[in-house]
C-alpha cells in the first residue's frame, strides 16, 4: 500500500515544521513510523513539544505527488 503523509513538529515558541512525502509499507504502523522517520530526517527538528502525522489517503498504486 502507498499512502501520502503529513507530519508536523510543533515548538512552544517557534513556528511548525512540516515534511510531506509518500511512503510504501503493507501495514498502517509501518506507513506512520516511515512517514515519522522521513520526516524526522528531512527536518532534523530540535525542541518540538508534540508530533502530529497524518496519513492523507491510501493505494494500491503510487500516487502522483
């Protein structure tokens, strides 16, 4: 399954910082920790107080960015 992701870190006195991307795994949990790892990853984020990933749809097929 394909599923495209959106994950935010969010800071107490800083604005967001959000990496969006696709991911590819054949259970929901893999798909959220991938999505949380690319994210993490990309945005090297320090101090965040909360984590907010949201898988925004799902496929069989890849799905166009």
């Amino acid at each position: 399954m394909f599923s495209r992701y959106s994950v935010t870190f969010e800071f107490d006195s800083r604005p967001p910082l959000t990496h969006r991307g696709i991911v590819s795994a054949s259970q929901v949990d893999t798909c959220m920790r991938l999505a949380t790892k690319k994210a993490r990853s990309a945005l090297k984020p320090q101090g965040w107080s909360s984590v907010v990933c949201v898988l925004l749809d799902r496929s069989d097929k890849e799905p166009q960015s």
